[in-house]
C-alpha cells in the first residue's frame, strides 16, 4: 500500500535510502515516559528502535504521527523508517512483535512512498480522553481514565465546547506557551457523550445479549471527550478537559470558557487533566476533514480511515 500524501515539508527533506516502512500501533503507556527516547525511561520509541535493531541489524530512526506523553496510550499511532531488509513490508509487524513488550502491539505493517513521513504527512487527527464518573473508582480501570466522584454535567460541557470549535489560537491551553511556530489550530469535532462500562467490571451477572434491558444497560458513569482536529499543541486535550470539567462541576459557564479563548492566557484555563486517561485514536492522511451536511448519511459512520494494504 502506498501513503497518496508526502506531508508538508517534503521537498525540503532529505529522504533515507531503503523501503519505507510504515507501521499502525496500540499500546498501553503507563510504564512509558511517553513515546520520545529520553534518558531517564523507557519510551514507546526507543522500543520500537530496539526491536529493529535486533531483527535487522539497522540502527534507525522511527518517527510518529504524535509524540504522546509518559502514561498516554494509543490506539490507533501511525509511524515509518527506513530498511534494506528483505523482509516483506507485510510481515514487519509480526516479525517485530516478537521483540517487543506485551504493551506494544502493531496492528500492521506495510511499504509507504519513500516521501511520506508519518508527522508531517497527517491531514487530522483524533484523540479520546475518558472518565470514569461514579462514586466509587473501579481498581481495573486505574491508569486507564480520569476518576470523578462527582457528577458531572455533561450537556453544560458540549455546551461551553461548541466556543471552541473551529480555528483559533488556543494557547491558552498549551502547556509552557510558545512551543510550536504558531498555537493556531482548527478543531473540526469536539463531542461529550456519556458510555456505559463493559459490563465484565461490574460487580453481578452480565446480562445475555438477547436479554431484556436491565439496570446493567442503563450505566451511563463512563464520560468520554472525542475530539479531531488539524494538529494538537502540547497538553492541549488535557488542558481542555480540565476546563469543560470545571463547567460539568459547575464552576463556571459557556460563557466563561469563550472568555478564557479570547484571553489567550493560559493560568486563566482549567488544571491539565491526568495524562491516563488520553488516547491517540486515529491519525488520517488520506482525507481532509468531511465537510458533509447533517442530512448526509455518511455521517452514520467514522471519518475516512487510514486504508489496509492490498492483499
């Protein structure tokens, strides 16, 4: 399968020799310090890196669609580097998975253009930030989302996030401002909706799926944030979060969270939220953004996904 986009900035870099490989990952970040190598931890990277340099004998550079931070997971990363080896694109994943900790799974593997870069070739890209809202904390899901006793109000939260839909500079909620050229960035989707929890983590019996609805099905104490946009600046969902938390605990309003916008001073957003309960679901580079109509009934579905290689 070939990347149809080379990504911004391509004519201007020097491409390596060898196939470039593209890899689609899923990992547990908890016992990570993020995905960047750093000397003081284990990184998504460096494993990467490592288990390269063990089936091919390569010392390379594996670069991401996202530098996720230590204890932020993934579902859906997107990354590539370059190899002479002989190794059919197809069966990096596998071959490779076998030198990497249970944390780490790579989903598939395959031959990009030799221009393609997997951070500067995506088009958008979405993030998931989960809470657990309920009075008591489930152990499982400790290092897997936000725990909040409190209830929160969830219609006031998609309220104040409609302020923030659209392109704006949004560094009042990146973290150490100035950390890119520019904080502009567009957000295309931001959606608070209330899940149940699977079922297995509840404390009696799990109803049959053919079963008449029970109280079981009417759980509603998972709240989950989705948001997509055009890129992220640093700590900018958690910084988010942190802010329509403090309108679902009724702290502030609608309103306030367009005048934090409009401030542009980041001590007057919400606190960063935990990084546990961030997820980097999909990175898009075939696609802009769908610019389609409430009535279109593409909308029933997901966003255009990164395609599978050919058989």
């Amino acid at each position: 399968m070939e990347l149809t986009s080379p990504g911004r900035g391509a004519s201007s870099r020097q491409i390596p020799t060898g196939r470039n490989i593209a890899l689609r990952l899923a990992y547990d970040g908890t016992a990570f310090c993020g995905w960047q190598v750093q000397p003081n931890g284990p990184t998504i990277q460096a494993a990467l890196q490592k288990a390269i340099l063990k089936l091919t004998g390569e010392s390379v550079t594996v670069y991401s669609a996202g530098r996720t931070d230590s204890g932020v997971h993934a579902l859906g990363q997107v990354a590539n580097f370059y190899s002479g080896s002989p190794i059919p694109p197809a069966q990096f994943a596998a071959a490779l998975q076998t030198h990497l900790p249970r944390e780490i799974q790579l989903l598939q593997s395959w031959e990009a253009l030799p221009e393609f870069h997997a951070t500067f070739a995506a088009r958008w890209k979405r993030y998931r930030y989960l809470i657990h809202n309920a009075p008591q904390p489930v152990p499982f899901l400790q290092n897997r989302c936000w725990w909040l006793k409190r209830r929160l109000d969830v219609e006031a939260m998609q309220a104040a996030a409609h302020h923030l839909l659209g392109t704006h500079d949004f560094r009042c909620f990146e973290t150490e401002w100035p950390n890119k050229t520019t904080s502009v960035r567009t957000i295309h989707e931001l959606k608070l909706f209330r899940q149940p929890l699977w079922d297995a983590w509840r404390p009696f019996a799990i109803p049959r799926v053919d079963s008449s609805p029970s109280t079981a099905a009417r759980d509603d104490s998972l709240v989950c944030l989705e948001i997509a946009a055009d890129g992220f600046l640093y700590n900018m969902v958690r910084s988010i979060t942190g802010t329509l938390v403090n309108v679902g605990r009724g702290r502030w309003t609608a309103a306030d969270v367009a005048r934090i916008l409009a401030a542009q001073d980041r001590n007057l957003a919400g606190a960063t939220a935990p990084a546990e309960g961030l997820y980097l679901v999909q990175v898009e580079y075939q696609h802009d953004w769908p610019d389609l109509s409430p009535a279109d009934p593409a909308l029933a579905g997901p966003p255009p996904a990164l395609p599978r290689p050919k058989p």
